[in-house]
C-alpha cells in the first residue's frame, strides 16, 4: 500500500472518531460548513433535523427513554449529538437518536451538535460502528451490524477488523452466529443462551442436532462448558453414538420417572418403563415365580 493511502486506513482503525474526522468537505446547497469552521458544536433546531436513515437499531425502549428524557429536562445536554449539514437549515442525524429522541420528549426546541459532512456510506459506517461500539447490544445484534459493514460497504474481514477495533478470529465468531437456525438466533437476540453456548452450537454440523441440543440447553441450563463437553463428544463419536443427547425435557423426565414409580407400587414389584423422543416405548413387569406371575395377571385381570 501506497504512503497516500496509510495515513487514511490508520484513521479508520481508530474507528467512528476518525470517520468524523475525515469526512470530505462536501455538501448541498451554498449554505455549507466551507465558508465557517469545519468542526464545533453549533445550537441546532430539532426541527431541522432528520433522523438517519441508515440507523441499525429500530426499536429504543420506552422507559430508558422517558429517565433520559427527564435526565435531560433537569441538566441539559452533556454530550452533542453529531448531524450532516444537507442544505440551509437542513440537517441528518449521524449519532445520538436517543438523545435527540429524548430532547423532544423533555420539550427542547434546539439541541447541540457536532456538524459534519459525510457521503451515504460514511453514514452508514458510522451509524453501524457507533451502534457495535454500545455496551448494551446483543451478540447477534453485533454479528448482523458486522454482515451489514461487510455487504453494504464493501469491506474485507481485515478492513472491518480495523474499523470495529477487533481481530479477524473475534468478527468471524460473531458472522458465524448468522448460519445457526432462526430459532437458536432468536434465543441469543433475547438472551436465553449466552455467545459461548452458541458458539459451541455452531460446531455441530447436522441442524437437527444443533436444535436437539439448543433444547438441551434451554431446558437443563447448561453451562458453556457442558455444552463444549457434549458437542466434542458428539463430533468424535460415531453410529449410536451420535444419537446419544437425549431431547426430553426434566419435566417430562420427571413425569415418566413419577410413573414408574406408581407402576412398581401398584404392582408390587420392579417396574421398568422405556420411552424416546418420539413416545415409543416398553413397559417391563418382571416376575419372580409362577406365584408371582399369577397376582401380576390378577391384578391386569387377566384371570
């Protein structure tokens, strides 16, 4: 790579600041930042402004929402949300939808911002890198944000590693997570399952296994480790082997244990009951004698 092309990719391996900061001094209208300052907090109407189009996340909560929006109605705004200059009094949200969200709740009418220029693709970058930098995201919310900066900006492993402040390894753990099942993806969008049990999951070639012990998982609470444990036994076993993760749940478990008992009570004896996945199974009445075996066939009654 060339001396004129490093100086901008190490800019863009210190992530959205450095975006900020390169962005090209071009805008619409004759009204732009080139005749001003080209950075500084300026008030802005929240009228003007436009919310970003390209934003990643789509649903805010609504009661975190309201505290910030109460936070800021008693000590302002601590930090500026960033915009796009488009034309005079025309701006677009580049960060900091929650605080201007919240702003309009508590009743501002003008907000401080960061003024920058920016193409559609910085905005995009900028708006994913911003929303894989929060603290509160999920993992496959990180992983989705990952496939977007690849896809719809055209970058390599390596390039998104640099922007996201991550290592190959780390990035293609989380796009891995996009192959499992939407079942096992929506139980680490609501957290049911942590990283680790998925990225255990995602060894397990066979979908049908996969979900068998994703079941597993959220039935028993397995920990990470157990499930690590039971996915390299199941990839080093063969034949019956490879079917030995049971898929019953400990309520159903209990239930058939609950059974066999009252079976062995009532008939007085050993009572052995067998059953899948699938509710096939046997009942096993051993006897002792031909004496035993005609109070077992009375009690059927049988004779």
């Amino acid at each position: 790579m060339s001396d004129s092309k490093s100086p901008r990719k190490n800019a863009l391996g210190r992530g959205l600041g450095a975006l900020l900061e390169d962005s090209p001094a071009k805008g619409k209208g004759k009204d732009n930042l080139l005749d001003g300052p080209k950075s500084g907090i300026f008030e802005i109407q929240l009228s003007d402004i436009q919310v970003n189009p390209y934003q990643p996340r789509i649903h805010f909560d609504k009661e975190a929402l309201q505290e910030l929006s109460e936070s800021i109605r008693v000590q302002g705004i601590i930090q500026p949300i960033t915009v796009r200059k488009l034309d005079a009094n025309e701006y677009q949200l580049i960060s900091g939808e929650r605080r201007f969200q919240a702003s309009k709740l508590a009743g501002l009418t003008q907000i401080p911002a960061f003024v920058r220029t920016a193409t559609d693709q910085q905005m995009l970058e900028m708006a994913l890198i911003e929303n894989i930098q929060r603290e509160n995201l999920n993992a496959l919310e990180i992983a989705q944000s990952y496939q977007r900066l690849l896809v719809e900006c055209n970058l390599k492993q390596e390039e998104l590693g640099d922007r996201v402040g991550k290592n190959r390894t780390t990035v293609n753990n989380y796009l891995r997570l996009l192959k499992l099942p939407p079942s096992i993806q929506d139980a680490i969008r609501e957290q049911k399952i942590s990283m680790g049990h998925a990225r255990a999951l995602i060894n397990i070639e066979a979908i049908e296994k996969q979900l068998a012990l994703f079941n597993r998982i959220t039935t028993e609470e397995l920990s990470v480790r157990k499930v690590e444990e039971l996915v390299k036994a199941l990839n080093q076993g063969k034949g019956e082997k490879e079917t030995s993760i049971p898929s019953m749940s400990p309520v159903r478990k209990y239930e058939l244990s609950k059974l066999q008992q009252q079976l062995a009570s009532h008939f007085g004896t050993k009572v052995v009951l067998k059953t899948d996945p699938k509710n096939k199974g046997e009942i096993k009445i051993p006897f002792s004698s031909a004496t035993d075996l005609n109070r077992i066939l009375e009690i059927l009654d049988i004779i």
